[in-house]
C-alpha cells in the first residue's frame, strides 16, 4: 500500500496500461462466453431477464425488451440470469414454457454448454482468420515446452558440465522447473553464476552444477549480455522440404538428420543454418543420416538479400525447417484456413488438457497458475508488442477459459452438465439439498483456487 507513494510516473502509467488491457482481454473473453449462454437460452426460448458483464453493483443498465444490460463493478466475469432457475419461479403454464427448470435435458446441457462452447468457437475464428492472411500461427505442443536437452553446442556450458542430449531438466537451485522458459529465464538472470541444475537421466537422478556463459551469438549493443548454456538449440532435424526449392532438388527428405556439411559435424540448426546462409550461389556437400543409413548429397543454396543491421545482404537459403518451426501451422489457401483454424484450436486445447492434467498428478509445478495479475501483466506485454499479439492471447486465454469452464466442479459450467448426467441416469434431477452442498463445497475449492493464483501473481510479480 505504501509503496504506491514511491512509484514514479512511468511506473504508475504503466499499470494503468496494463489495467486497461487486463480490461479489455477479459472483457471479450467474458462477453464471448456470456454471449454463449445468452444466445442459447434465446434460441431454446428461456426467457433471460439480466446480461451482466462484471459481478457486483450495478454501474450501468439499460432494459431491452425483456433483457436488463449491466455493467457490473467487479470486472472478474459475468454472468446470464435466467428465469425459473428456480422451480418455484414459474407458476403458470406460459411462465413453465419459459423457464430454465422446465426445459428439457438436453435443452438445459445446451444452454450451460453454449458458454464454454463460444470460448472455443471465438478461438476457432481468431485461429482461422489469421491463417487465412497466410501467417504462421504457432501452435505449441507439450515437447516444446518441456526443458528436455535436444541438442547441445561442443564445449559450452553444458557439454562442459556433463550435460547430455535426452535430459530432463526438473529443477534450477532447488527451485522445481517444468517449462523451457523457467530454465532460459534462470540462465537469463544469473549473470553468469553457476546454477544447480536437477537432472532426469532415464531413471537417474543427479545434480549438475553448470556456468553459463555470454551467448556467442551478436547481442544487441547497450543491453545487459545475452548468457547461454548451449542447449537452447534445436538438432539439425529436418521436420518440412519446401517443394521445388534447392533443398527438395538436392533430394533432402523430411526425417533427415544433418550431420555434417562440407566435412564440419554439424550439432544443432543454428550451426547448420549459419553454414547455409554464409554459402549463397556455392555448392555444399551435406551428410544426412536417413533410416540408420548415412546419404551424402549436394546443395546449392540460393541467393536471398536480407536486412542486416540496416544493410542488405546477400544470403543463402535451402527450403528447410525443422523442430524450431514444428509448432508453426500455415495455410497455402483461404480456403484451407478454415480446416487448419480447427487444427490450431485442437492443438491448443490437448496442450491445455494435458498441461492440467500433468499440473493435477504433479508433474508441473502448480506455481504455473496464474490469476488476474498475470492476466493483466500478460494483457500489458502483448498490447505493447502489436495488436496481433493481444489477438493470439484473447484466443489462447479463451481455449482455457472454455477449458476450466468444462471441469466438473459445482457452481462452474461443468459442474452444473455434472448435474444433468446424473439427471439423465437417475431419470430425476438431484435434490435440492444435494445440489446445495455441492455448490457450497465448490465455491469453497474455486475460492481456494483462486486465493492460491493469486498468491502465486504477488510471488511472481511483486517477491520475485
């Protein structure tokens, strides 16, 4: 509270930027997924008396029709009032027609549903309408995320310490890690100190002290030094041939594992690729390793200019990409968009799932979740890096809300079809009590959830 008083200007402006875009985010996400719900009362013919983005008191409303329109204080989500949630509600035959507890089963499971249902769908028409302007949209799978060796550069800091290709990295200075970025981030902000690493080697474990050193690669001037331990890299994996280019006409398949390059042994991409780039209009003989079998080829690497430093140059290119582009889907057509925006939102959606899951039984460290103050951090950072960033993150924010949503805890969306399945097993609804307890016990564990991120942003953010 007091430390307010100490902020300077900038420091102030910028949280109130970031506010804003916290605001903004979860405003669409919340509206989408309320929009869900409302949409599908209308069409079942539940009658919804309020539409309210935000809890709390009222700021502002305005009565259309037989809808009130709110715009409540506390900006953390929304919520779809709807008549007869209550039995008791509708006393006649007309109000029974309008009603939520006198629909049908499944007219109810689509109403709930419609809410998480919407997150995915706002998610599908972000994914598939930036396909369709040809951009790659990176899509992430588990193993890219996860802080597994798969390459490693001769003599740096890892080859050094004893480090070897196929290692789980599982913590940093007894500090538990389940993601790529935890390690980089620890190696970023060591400056160059040793850190104990924790190591999973098949069934192994042990503990490797390592020293990062200043990355060898150019660093931009006037910043602090970029320090690496030489497993940031990927291997000279060939994951797509680009048709027709000199990589596909030298015979270089998809599967190939680059070995060496006019007689240097080649260890990760970037070393191949720096290769390439430095040998425009020059033939190349490359070693690949295909099916357990070494195949020698020739390749001539075209010639691309390129800005460097603010200079055009000339620089050599072959067609390829490998485990660094795995993640990226592209559409060759508009049309073709609309089938990879469904690969995109399924994609995310198995990462979120299995992510939850692996957090559930422990294998990701539960400091991951994170509450409104990572949401508006996150909102910050991507509004400052261009609207197309705050577009990605409304789409992959709302596959998780849609997520979390489904889960089977009372009182959320989940919960509540939890609620209608054992309806239509038991041929009768729960009684009143049942429901009761169930929803008093999961307010309890979503307030405890919510305590928990929250404390997990202050350690992130404000003691870290």
């Amino acid at each position: 509270m007091f430390m307010a008083i100490t902020w300077s200007p900038d420091t102030v402006w910028l949280l109130m930027q970031k506010a804003w875009w916290f605001l903004i985010v979860l405003g669409v996400l919340v509206a989408f997924h309320e929009l869900g719900h409302f949409l599908a009362a209308r069409w079942v013919g539940v009658k919804v008396l309020k539409f309210s983005l935000g809890f709390g008191p009222k700021l502002f409303g305005r009565k259309m029709g037989e809808t009130e329109y709110l715009l409540s204080a506390i900006p953390l989500g929304g919520y779809v009032k709807l008549f007869g949630e209550d039995e008791t509600e509708a006393t006649t035959q007309e109000d029974r027609a309008r009603s939520f507890a006198h629909q049908s089963l499944w007219g109810k499971v689509l109403i709930v549903a419609a809410g998480p249902g919407f997150n995915f769908i706002l998610a599908y028409l972000i994914f598939a309408g930036w396909l369709a302007t040809g951009a790659p949209l990176p899509i992430p799978s588990f193993q890219d995320l996860t802080p597994d060796v798969e390459a490693m550069v001769p003599g740096s800091p890892a080859d050094t310490a004893g480090m070897q290709i196929g290692d789980h990295i599982s913590g940093v200075n007894g500090h538990d890690i389940s993601t790529r970025a935890e390690l980089f981030d620890a190696v970023a902000k060591s400056k160059g100190q040793p850190l104990t690493l924790e190591i999973k080697r098949g069934e192994q474990s042990k503990a490797l002290t390592v020293t990062p050193a200043i990355s060898p690669r150019p660093q931009p001037a006037a910043q602090e030094p970029l320090y690496y331990l030489g497993i940031e890299d990927a291997p000279p994996l060939v994951t797509s041939v680009v048709q027709s280019s000199p990589a596909a006409k030298a015979g270089i398949q998809v599967g190939d594992h680059v070995v060496k390059i006019e007689s240097q042994t080649i260890h990760t991409w970037f070393q191949m690729t720096s290769l390439v780039r430095e040998s425009p209009n020059r033939e190349l003989h490359i070693e690949v390793l295909r099916d357990g079998q070494r195949v020698s080829l020739t390749v001539t690497p075209s010639a691309e200019k390129e800005m460097v430093n603010g200079q055009s140059v000339e620089v050599g290119k072959i067609g390829l990409a490998g485990p660094g582009s795995r993640s990226l889907i592209r559409s060759s057509t508009p049309l073709l968009s609309l089938y990879d925006g469904l690969r995109a939102t399924w994609g995310l959606t198995e990462l979120t799932v299995i992510g939850l899951y692996k957090m559930i039984v422990g294998d990701i460290s539960s400091k991951n979740i994170g509450g409104p103050l990572t949401i508006a951090n996150i909102s910050g950072e991507a509004a400052a890096q261009g609207a197309s960033n705050v577009i990605y993150l409304i789409a992959m924010l709302s596959i998780n809300l849609g997520v979390l949503n489904l889960l089977p805890i009372p009182i959320l969306d989940g919960g509540h079809l939890l609620f209608f399945l054992i309806e239509g097993i038991l041929r009768k609804p729960l009684g009143e009590r049942q429901r009761e307890l169930a929803q008093q016990a999961g307010l309890v564990l979503l307030v405890g959830i919510m305590i928990f991120a929250f404390w997990n942003d202050i350690e992130r953010i404000f003691l870290k």
